[in-house]
C-alpha cells in the first residue's frame, strides 16, 4: 500500500537534497530547513495530486537514470542532464540522443524546479508532471515512440511493479504514474549549499570577499530583475539580444513566440538559473557562448537590438546592453563562482538508486 506524506517524506527530500531530515513543514521540525533549502523558502511545493513520498521519489530517481525508457534502450534522462555539469551537458547541441543528431537546443539544467514557473526554454510544458513527455517521445531525444509497450515491459518486470505499486497504490503501473515519480524527483533536485548559501545563512567562518560581495551588487543592480532574488531568475521569458530576426510560426527559433503565437513574444526565453552556472557552460538557449566571459561580453558590447528586445536592456541615447567596465565584470565572475554548490553537483545524495533500494530503510 502507498505511504502517506509526512515527516518520513520530507525526511527523504532533506537527504536527497544532501541534508539531514527537518524543515520548517507542517510535518518536520523547523531548524534544518535553512541548510537545505534557500533562504526564504521553508518547504518543498508540490501539487494536491502528486504529494511528495519517499516511494515516488526513489522511483522517479531510478526512472530518470533508467536507459530502459528510451527507444533504443541505451539513453536516459540523465544522458542529456548530467549532474556534474549541474543536470545540463558541456555541449552546445547535443547529439546524445537515441538518433545522435543535434539537438535544436542547449540542454536546461534542472536546478530548484520545485518553484518553477512555465518549463523548457519556451515555457512549452506548464508542469513538472507534464515536462518528462516530450523529450520522451522526441524523435532525437529518447525516441520513445511506443508508451504502451514501454510501459508493458515496465510492469513485467516484478520489482519495478513493486516499486510503481509502493509509490502508487495498487494496479499496474500507468503513464501517468511514472510522469508523476519524474516529477516528484525532479523537484529534490534543489541547490542551496553554495559557499554564497553558507553566508547568507550567517554559518560559521563562512564570507565573501570585497570583490566578491561587488559582484553580487552588480547582478543585483545590474542584472535584475532577470536574475532576481535567492533562485537567481525571475522565471519569465525576455529577448536579451541575441538576434535581429527570428522564425515564423512554431518555429523553435521563435523562442516564447513558439507557443503563443504572439510576435511580442519572439525571441524571448526562459531566465536561466545563475546557480551553479560556473558548471553548466555553454550558455543561452543555444549554447552559443562557451564562457561566462564570452556571454558578459554579449551583455556589455554585442546586444542586438529588434523589437522585442527587453526594455532592461535600452539605454537613452546609447547602444543597448549593461554597462560594465573591466574591473567589475572581473568582480561579476567571482561572485558567480560562489554560487556553484558542490554537494549539488555530487552523486553521492542525488546519484542513480537501484530499483529494489527500499526507500524506508534509506530514510530510517
């Protein structure tokens, strides 16, 4: 039978996340909560429909790192969103996938999901529990063109149907099912133990240096609202310069423009995460810059003006962009690195379970 949540779920979230059990829920003691999750949030959201469980999350971690959901058997979600690049890859266009063709775009790290708002870099999918279909089924992704018959395979095997039945209840495992366990992991996947964490947290010995503490005042001056607040970005879309013209239609090159179909929507993309985003270079929607120093350079003398160019950017009676001199795109990048969170980066609390692992013994 499924386990309700409670003190026990939140209980396997803190050590997914690489924390001990606690947090300020209405289930869990209040004093671990700032060490695992960033300052301001005191809890994990999750859906009325898909509750956080230990089953569902040690399912959909298994799932994630599972080869067996692709058409081809030999490429996982993991493949194009691996964890020591922060769940994204060092290629611009990945050609990972079970067609080994390149991707139309960057592969987007999967950091602090939890409170996403619009998913994909055009905000295609509205949910987590929606998210994990197309890339499954994508031609050059995972190329899972037969669900049913995936799902059939899944069920035959004795101890992954275990495993959909502790997390679900009785009865096969559905679709639906496992699109829920992606779902529930995907939102552990939180960072907050960066050495920036450590300090704003007040920790021991924990500090930022003069030039340090100068980078995080100019993104929070100069690269805001994008890149506001403890998430590091706004979840909005904005057309940062990159482009004078774009595609037509559904064209994917028409970012957000994709799926509204509305022409102030064109050119504009998801606001990545600045979290760990010393790890997960290239950078933009399609990779095209391979260093932080390369994407500052774009910000400060390449911003390409069109009419949907992000009002944050015009400057009166100048070029668009953010000015910068040498000194404090120097002071930028330092900051940045503060934000990588190694233990995010490590398999050792998000890595690939086995599928008998017993979920209660993991939490006890």
């Amino acid at each position: 039978m499924r386990r309700g949540a409670g003190s026990l779920c939140l209980g396997l979230l803190w050590m997914a996340c690489g924390g001990t059990p606690g947090g300020t829920h209405p289930n869990a003691p209040e004093e671990a909560a700032p060490r695992v999750l960033p300052v301001g949030f005191s809890f994990l959201p999750a859906p009325e429909d898909n509750p956080l469980t230990p089953e569902g999350v040690a399912l959909g971690r298994w799932l994630f790192h599972s080869p067996r959901l692709s058409g081809n058997g030999q490429v996982s979600c993991a493949t194009c969103h691996d964890q020591a690049h922060a769940f994204s890859v060092p290629e611009a266009l990945t050609t990972r996938g079970v067609s080994g063709r390149p991707l139309a775009r960057h592969a987007p790290t999967l950091i602090n999901l939890a409170w996403a708002e619009g998913l994909f870099w055009d905000g295609g999918a509205r949910n987590l529990e929606s998210l994990s279909l197309a890339p499954l089924t994508h031609p050059d992704e995972m190329g899972q063109s037969d669900l049913a018959g995936m799902m059939e395979a899944l069920a035959q095997d004795a101890s992954v149907a275990r495993q959909f039945e502790a997390a679900f209840g009785d009865g096969p495992p559905t679709l639906g099912h496992l699109l829920r366990a992606l779902a529930q992991y995907q939102r552990t996947l939180v960072s907050a133990r960066s050495r920036y964490d450590a300090w704003r947290r007040g920790e021991t010995g924990a500090l930022l240096t003069a030039q340090e503490r100068q980078g995080l005042d100019l993104v929070r001056t100069r690269c805001a609202p994008c890149h506001d607040g403890e998430l590091f970005t706004d979840n909005a879309f904005h057309n940062n310069g990159l482009d004078a013209h774009f595609g037509e239609g559904e064209d994917e090159s028409r970012g957000r423009g994709r799926v509204t179909l509305r022409e102030e929507d064109a050119g504009r993309y998801k606001t990545p995460t600045l979290r760990n985003v010393a790890v997960s270079a290239p950078y933009m929607h399609d990779g095209r810059f391979a260093t932080l120093e390369d994407t500052l350079r774009h910000y400060r003398q390449g911003v390409v003006p069109s009419p949907t160019l992000d009002t944050a950017l015009l400057r009166d009676g100048e070029a668009p962009g953010i000015p910068l001199n040498d000194a404090e795109v120097s002071a930028v990048l330092a900051f940045l690195h503060t934000l990588t969170d190694a233990s995010f980066l490590s398999e050792v609390s998000l890595g690939p379970p086995s599928i008998t692992e017993d979920a209660t013994r993991a939490v006890d």
